[in-house]
C-alpha cells in the first residue's frame, strides 16, 4: 500500500505567467481565479527518528487534493483534504485504516504588495469526517488553529523565494508547534519548472499525559505513528514540473525527512496534476 508525510499541501498561484509556481508562498490569488490540484501520495518506512518502541512499518497511501479561489486580489481562500489508506505493524499486530482525514480551512490576506510581498495566513483543521476511535486513525481528532506571517519575492529570470514562520494551537493532549518553510523556484524553460522547499515543524513543548509505568513513552506509536503528540520534523522538498498548456501542468515531488525526533523517517513521493484558471 501507500503513505504520505502530508499535512495538507497548499500552491498559490505566483503570476499569470507562473500559474503552477509558488507552494505555500505569499501571493494571492486574484479574484475569480482557481487553482486546484490533484496528487497521489505514497509513503512507507520502518524507520524512525527516536526509539522505535515496537514500530516495524507504517504505509500510508492517499489521494490528496488542494483547492484555492481568489475572494478578492489580497484575499484568496484554500482548503485542502485526503482520502487516505493506511497500514501500520507494531509489536506484530497489523492495523489499517481508510476514509476522509483532516480537513484544513484558511484565509491568505496580502498585507504588501510590494517588492517584497507580505502576507497573514490562518488555517484551521477540522478532525469531524473520521473516528479516532479507530485500531488506525486517520487523525488525533482534535482541532488546529494556526496562524503565519509569510514573505515572498521575484528574482525575475532568476525565480523567486519565499519564507513562512508561525505558531500552531493543537488543542487537548497534543502539543502547539512552532512552523517555518524556506523556498525557492525557477523555471528551466517556457515548460518546465523546478522548487525546492525546507519546511520545519518543532514542538512548542512537552506533552503532560501520563501513560503509566509500564506503557511505553510513545503509546501512540501503536496507533497512527505519523501523529504523536509532540514531535520535531525537518523535510526537504524537491518539485520538477512541466506546463502541459497555460492553465495545466504536471509534476513529481520527493520530501525527505532530514532531522527529527519521535516520528517517522522516510521519503514521500507524489504524483499531482495541476491546474489554474
């Protein structure tokens, strides 16, 4: 079966001329515009940062699709969710688990439209389409309030850049994150484009539950070990894309985990079709 390392995957749409350019950058979308894109994710490890407290492997497949539609030219709404199918093996016990996961809701507003672009974001993460009551589940069932101050700017021929920083509110047991991405994309040619990403999510402190002497620190590992309730993740993100007309555009991505502690290390590889209009 299949994986994937995703949270939610958010694209905006850079300029006319670069429609499938920017992840996760600045830019609004101006009004009346839509971007969607369809992926196909696949993960699968049996490695870990941290003790391995009885993981053996862990797969996670899914079909994730991100939409986002400019309400005005500094305010751009986008949404983005997961049909997904996981499989997991701890201490030789093999649990599964299939359906919608979280759903995530959020607002870009463009504060500067300047030769730097200065932009809030905020997101909220709806965990009401599945059981986290299941052997597998598909998320911790609490809700997410994030929010981010985001940087971007045009190198012209050169590409463009791109910087977030922000702090996530995970309510109950889990424990809020501190966030950032670093980017960077060029095109190649008049077809092709490549980015490149850094995007970090770091514990904002330690989680209070009690599970008792004799349950190992990450109990959690023996249901969904993608969702700990703290963890550290480094990923780097490497994109090759190619414009197949002006308003579609296919693309490949690899995000490997490159540092981290108590969650998974491997390699998520995605196959997305991508469209602006």
């Amino acid at each position: 079966m299949t994986k994937t390392l995703l949270k939610s995957v958010s694209f905006v749409t850079l300029s006319l001329a670069l429609p499938f350019y920017a992840s996760a950058g600045a830019w609004t979308a101006k009004q009346g515009d839509t971007y969607l894109k369809g992926a196909v994710n696949y993960f699968e490890t049996s490695n870990r940062f941290g003790p391995e407290n009885g993981f053996e492997n862990f797969q996670n497949t899914n079909f994730n699709v991100y939409l986002e539609y400019g309400i005005k030219d500094n305010l751009t709404f986008f949404t983005t969710g997961s049909l997904t199918d996981l499989e997991n093996r701890s201490d030789g016990v093999e649990t599964s688990g299939s359906g919608v996961g979280d759903i995530d809701l959020g607002l870009r507003y463009r504060l500067i439209d300047g030769p730097v672009i200065v932009s809030v974001q905020g997101l909220f993460k709806a965990p009401y389409l599945y059981s986290d009551d299941a052997e597998l589940p598909l998320g911790n069932g609490q809700e997410d309030f994030e929010g981010k101050l985001l940087f971007g700017k045009s190198f012209g021929d050169l590409g463009y850049g791109g910087l977030e920083v922000g702090y996530r509110v995970r309510t109950s047991d889990p424990v809020d994150e501190f966030r950032f991405l670093v980017e960077y994309g060029i095109d190649v040619n008049e077809r092709t484009y490549l980015r490149t990403k850094l995007d970090g999510i770091h514990a904002a402190g330690s989680s209070n539950v009690d599970f008792g002497l004799d349950t190992p620190v990450s109990v959690e590992t023996a249901l969904n070990p993608q969702l700990p309730l703290e963890f550290d993740l480094g990923r780097v993100e490497y994109t090759a894309g190619y414009k197949i007309s002006d308003t579609i555009a296919a693309e490949i991505t690899g995000t490997t985990a490159v540092y981290g502690d108590n969650t998974l290390k491997g390699t998520n590889i995605q196959v997305a079709l991508v469209s602006s209009f």
